[in-house]
C-alpha cells in the first residue's frame, strides 16, 4: 500500500520521499487530503519519440499502412 503525504510534506522531505522511492516504495501526494499524483521508481527510462528523427533509416511506409497509422491514432482521441 502507497503512504501518503501532503504537498507541504513533500516539498519540505522531497530527498527522504525519493530515498524511500528508490527503495521501492510508493509514495502518493495529496492536497488538501485527495491524492493528485503518485511518486514511483522507474525501473527503465523509456526513450522519447521524436517525430522526423530517422526519417531515413525506415522504409517508405505504404497506403494501407498509413491507413492503419491514422485509425490508431485517431482511436486516441476516441472516448
């Protein structure tokens, strides 16, 4: 179970909450008594997708897969 702290809390033990994080523990900081975000490990860093950057390591895409491409991507925005 996530301990929970306030934002002053939080602020104020910031390198104690990320030393309890490292250790594995899950922190949730709340204001004002509702939970508003949550601290945890990362256990990989995932790498940041920039659209354009290498444009020329991949193959030209076809019609029917940028078909495909535009209804995932239109799916994101469906609720």
């Amino acid at each position: 179970m996530a301990r929970q702290v306030n934002m002053h809390e939080a602020k104020t033990h910031f390198s104690k909450l990320a030393e309890a994080v490292e250790a594995g523990e899950e922190i949730v900081i709340a204001r004002a008594g509702k939970p508003v975000m949550r601290l945890v490990k990362v256990d990989e860093v995932q790498q940041e997708i920039v659209p354009g950057f290498g444009n020329d390591v991949f193959a030209a895409w076809d019609d029917a897969t940028w078909s495909r491409l535009d209804r995932e991507f239109n799916d994101l925005f469906k609720g």
